[in-house]
C-alpha cells in the first residue's frame, strides 16, 4: 500500500434495534463535528484487527469479540487520501456502549456517540469516504436470486416464504422475458407482500421503469442495461444494483451511484460452463477499488460466504445453490449460519 495513504480500522456495532453506533468527529480536527463510524489509523507494525480493538478500546472502552470484514473504500481528499478498512463488529463487551441508551452519549475521549437507525443515516452529515459504508451497512451479507416459477406457483411461494424465514432479506426476481412477469404479476404482487410482513426487499431484473410500476423496492440492471446508463435510473427511495463481469462494468456501476453490484462468475459453473471463472484473487483484484458493495457469484457454496469476506466482498449471491434444493430452509441456514472472525 502506498505509505502516503491514511490506513484507518473501521468497527461498524450494530445492535439487536437495527441501530449502529456513530462517533462525532471533534470541533479542532480535519473533517470536524460530521459523525462517523468510530475507530483509528493503524499504528507501525499493527495489523487492521489489532487497531480495530486498540481504538474501539480507547475511544469508547469496548472490548471486541469477534468481528469480519465489511467493505475497504479508497477515497481522496484535498488534504491527503485514506483507505478506511471496514469491519462488522458481531459480539463485544460493552465498556462505555450501552446498546439500550437512545440519548447521546459520551466516549472516553470526550466524543459525542450516540446510536442511530440504520434506516435514517442518509439524514446525518458524514465525511465523503464514509458514504459507501452507509450503502454496506444497509446490506445483509445474502443476495437470493429467485428464477422462474414452473407450473406449481404455490410450491415457489412457499419456498420464497421458507427462505424469509431462514433468514434471507434481499431477493432478486430474474425472468427471462418481460411477458413472462407480466403473466405472473399475481405471483409477484404475493412476494412483495411477503416482503413487507418480514422487513425483506425485493428487487425486478428488468427495467426501472417496470420495476417502479410493479411496486418492487428497486431494480436489478443486468449488464447491458448498465452500461446503457450515465445516471442512476431511480431516485434513492429505492435500491439500484448491477451485474457486472470486468472491471470496466464495476467502474461504470460505481459511476451512475448503485447501491451494490455483482460480480460473475467467480467460480465454475454447471450453468455457463464455457465461462472462465475469476477465481478469489482476481475478484478481490477486481473489487479493491470499487466504492460500491459487490457480491460475490457463479458457483456459490456455504463455505464460500467467509471467503467472500476475506476477498473483498459484502457477501454471495446464490440461485441453483437454494432453489435446487428439497428443503431450501436448510439450505439457505448452510450460508447464513455465523462466519465471524475471532
């Protein structure tokens, strides 16, 4: 890494309320008085977990348990560049942090921290590179895509129903036609309302314009339909999210502002067998200098969910690896039991 970039550590502390914890940046520094997601520069000689803990420690007194990585964002300001490694906190010792509290708080070194609802960060003032961490906090780490429903309808609701109830909160709905969701506009009308019971989002693989009409929380681009946008095709009300296969779709995704993307195929599949897989080195290659959240795709295990983690990835993206399955519950319990880093 080049010496002259700031490597700061990063804990995103999460509580059982949908809440994060935000720090406020004091009044005599660069960036001053924006809130942002606690944590430190690195130290010589320090590893990213070692100063996650020695910061966390010092600026609020909490112990980390255990904790994965989230997102790496690059970003340059006038005054010098950062790289803010990014790390989901999943178990710690309280210290200062009382997850109960909804008042604003005091850290050890006098900060204001205060928790806040994921759902209104958009409403808070933070520095430029903390953007894209909103965009991953806002993520689960498990991006289903649902195919075509064959002649037994009932069969794929109680499958998409079975898979909320493992646990899945994003969905992708991928026809191969239009006519095709037009035929089954029922179908889809009863999976959003699945959605809306169980906090869960469902996004169209179609265009935007369908998807708004349809009443879906966003649009999946498929990489022809990206790379046919300058802009992003919907306001912020609802999530925008690409596929992408090379690092020319990444850049033109993270360009028109999507909130995530996907990249294919990472490893061999039955599926599109004559496609060269990217492997985990060139994917983490790929997505290091993406500001955007990036799933992983193509040949998806359970086993792979930590491993997308260690190369760079929000998570998986998964279709034959659920919907192929007798007891799709299980299956999906496989990728999403806990893959937290010590």
């Amino acid at each position: 890494m080049n010496p002259d970039v700031l490597h700061v550590a990063v804990g995103v502390i999460k509580n059982n309320n949908n809440q994060v914890l935000l720090s406020r940046r004091p009044s005599n520094v660069h960036q001053a008085d924006l809130w942002e997601f606690p944590g430190g520069k690195l130290e010589p000689g320090e590893t990213v977990r070692q100063a996650l803990s020695r910061e966390l420690n010092e600026e609020l007194g909490l112990t980390v348990k255990s904790a994965k990585p989230l997102i790496r964002i690059y970003h340059d300001y006038d005054e010098h560049s950062v790289l803010l490694d990014v790390w989901q906190i999943d178990s710690w010792d309280m210290g200062l942090v009382d997850c109960s509290a909804q008042q604003v708080q005091q850290g050890q070194e006098g900060q204001k921290i205060e928790w806040v609802d994921i759902s209104s960060l958009g409403a808070r003032d933070f520095p430029a590179a903390n953007r894209a961490i909103i965009k991953a906090v806002r993520l689960p780490d498990f991006y289903l895509i649902c195919p075509e429903p064959e002649a037994d309808t009932r069969k794929y609701i109680n499958n998409f129903r079975a898979c909320i109830s493992a646990g899945v909160r994003l969905f992708q709905l991928r026809f191969g036609q239009q006519a095709h969701y037009d035929r089954h506009e029922a179908l889809i009308t009863e999976l959003l309302e699945l959605c809306k019971t169980s906090n869960s989002r469902l996004l169209i693989n179609s265009s935007p314009e369908y998807a708004v009409k349809i009443g879906a929380h966003g649009v999946h681009l498929n990489s022809t339909r990206l790379m046919e946008f300058y802009e992003r095709p919907l306001d912020k009300k609802f999530l925008v999210s690409a596929s992408c296969h090379d690092a020319i779709e990444l850049e033109h995704a993270s360009k028109i502002d999507v909130d995530f993307a996907v990249l294919s195929p990472v490893n061999k599949t039955s599926s599109h067998a004559s496609a060269v897989p990217l492997g985990w080195g060139k994917f983490n290659d790929l997505v290091e200098p993406v500001c955007v959240p990036v799933y992983a795709l193509g040949g998806m295990c359970a086993e792979d969910m930590k491993k997308s983690r260690e190369s760079g990835a929000q998570g998986v993206s998964v279709l034959s690896g659920i919907w192929n399955y007798d007891d799709v519950e299980k299956a999906v319990n496989e990728y999403l039991k806990d893959d937290s880093c010590t």
